[in-house]
C-alpha cells in the first residue's frame, strides 16, 4: 500500500489495521474510552505547533488529529452506528446551517457579533433536536443553562464556558476589580486552611481560587489557557537558564543552592524574552 493525499487512502490504512487476524494487534485492541486519552493529546500538540509558528510540525500533527476521527470512525463502523462519511455529512451540514449568511441568507454582511448570535442560536436548538431524538430515560425533567457545556473538557476551559453561559443571564461581576478581591477572598481562606492543616479544604479552596482567576482573565478579555501557555514557556525559558549559566560553571542543578538557583533566576528575568505565539493569544 503506497501514500496517496486522498483521504480514503488513510481510511483503508485503518481498516485495515483493525482487520481481525490479519491487522496490528495494538489497534485491534483499542476501544473508544481507550483511544480517548491520544485524541486528546494530539489535540494538545496541535496547539504546540501553533504556538511554536512550526507549520511543518503542524502539518504532521494535524495529521495526526486527523488519524484519531478516522480511528474512531472506523470503530463505530464496526458496530454499524456510523462511518467517516457520515461524519463529514454531519459536520458539512451543521456548517452549512449555521452560516445561513454565507449558504442561505440574502443579508450576506453580517457583522461578526451578530454572526456569533446567530451561531449560538442555532447551535441551541441543534441541541435542543439532539435531546428530543434521545430515548425518554436518557433526559431529565430540567435542563440547566449549563447542560450545554461539555463535561469532558480540560477542567480550565470547562471553567471558562460555565462562567460565559452564566454570564449571558446576569450572573457575573460586573468589574475586573471585583473579581480581583474574590481572588484575594479566596486567597486569605486558602491561608486559613493551611492555619487549620485541613488538606481536603485546601484542595476545595485552590479550585475555588483558580476558578476565581479563570474568571480575571476572561473580565480581561484574555484566554486563560493561552496565558497558562505563556508562562509555562516562561517558566521553562528562566529555568533553562539556571541550567546554561550552571553548566557554563562546570556545575549541575544538584550542585547548587536554592540562593544560588534564585539570584540566577533573577538574572533570567533581567533578559529580553522573545515574543510568544501564547503570548499573543493570550489577549483575544
């Protein structure tokens, strides 16, 4: 079997790996639940190349992002639920509807806020269609303003879209400073928990403050996981540092003091940083 650039290529490459008898025995036996932490982590590395500008490593692993559909695709195949064409029907048609101003519309100049109004509306009763096709046991008697916000996102992104729906009815503050003595509210009762040595109230109150900063930085208009990103790799850019200036001394990390290691670190912040693709997206 030779490369090709067309996609149903890729789609025989899989069937044929989950071929009984004659496939690879590691793909044979993966599920969905188990293949769910690598769409996850491709998904991650996507992000990484964005953020390092390496469009030759994000050609690579938006293939690999793409093996993942096609892997779960497959699977589902094999219980007759559904296959990748049916995936790309389904994601040509919500496209589809939800750009009426692009396929449908007369008015073809929406402004882009409204454009996001007319996403979220659609994408609502998308839902609300979905939860009418569900089997009666499989709905309840409430549906919540916060039903719609996916479980299985990173806990941090999850955090961020339960404050914007909720925001959408009043529930919010209404000034960055607000949020900021919430931040310091939470801050002090973390420092009680710690008087108290109690660790399952310190764990309660670390969510509490970090949900409190996630809510900052969307009151800033800035991603929270983007800014996390930033420092992240500054972090790593300081720490790296140490390393270089350490070995430069013929000296290991082992071989210095904490003192030794911080003055150092005050050196690295005196350093120009570079200009971060996280950075940037940081502020939307």
């Amino acid at each position: 079997m030779t490369p090709s650039r067309d996609i149903s290529r890729l789609i025989e490459i899989m069937a044929a790996l989950r071929t009984p008898a004659t496939g690879c025995p590691w793909d044979l036996e993966q599920d969905f639940a188990t293949i769910a932490p690598y769409t996850i982590e491709e998904a991650y590395e996507v992000v990484e190349a964005i953020s390092r500008g390496d469009l030759d490593d994000l050609r690579e692993e938006l293939g690999d992002l793409l093996l993942q559909v096609v892997f779960h695709a497959q699977m589902a195949e094999e219980q007759n639920a559904f296959a990748f064409g049916d995936v790309v029907e389904a994601i040509t048609r919500k496209m589809i509807r939800r750009h009426p101003h692009v396929f449908a519309d007369k008015d073809g100049n929406l402004a882009s806020s409204h454009v996001k109004e007319v996403w979220d509306r659609i994408k609502a009763e998308e839902k609300a269609e979905r939860a009418a096709r569900r089997p009666r046991e499989e709905t309840t008697s409430h549906t919540s303003l916060l039903s719609g916000v996916k479980a299985g996102q990173p806990a941090l992104t999850r955090a961020l879209e339960l404050q914007r729906k909720a925001s959408t009815v009043g529930f919010d503050w209404n000034d960055p400073r607000a949020v900021l003595a919430k931040i310091r509210e939470e801050a002090d009762e973390i420092e009680a928990a710690l008087d108290r040595n109690d660790k399952q109230e310190l764990v309660e109150e670390t969510g509490d403050l970090m949900f409190a900063l996630v809510n900052l930085a969307r009151h800033i208009d800035a991603d929270p996981e983007s800014a996390l990103r930033a420092t992240n790799a500054k972090f790593e850019r300081r720490f790296a540092y140490i390393e270089r200036a350490l070995a430069a001394q013929g000296r290991s990390l082992e071989d210095a003091s904490l003192e030794e290691m911080d003055a150092l670190w005050n050196e690295a912040k005196g350093e120009k940083k570079p200009e971060s693709e996280e950075g940037k997206q940081a502020l939307r």
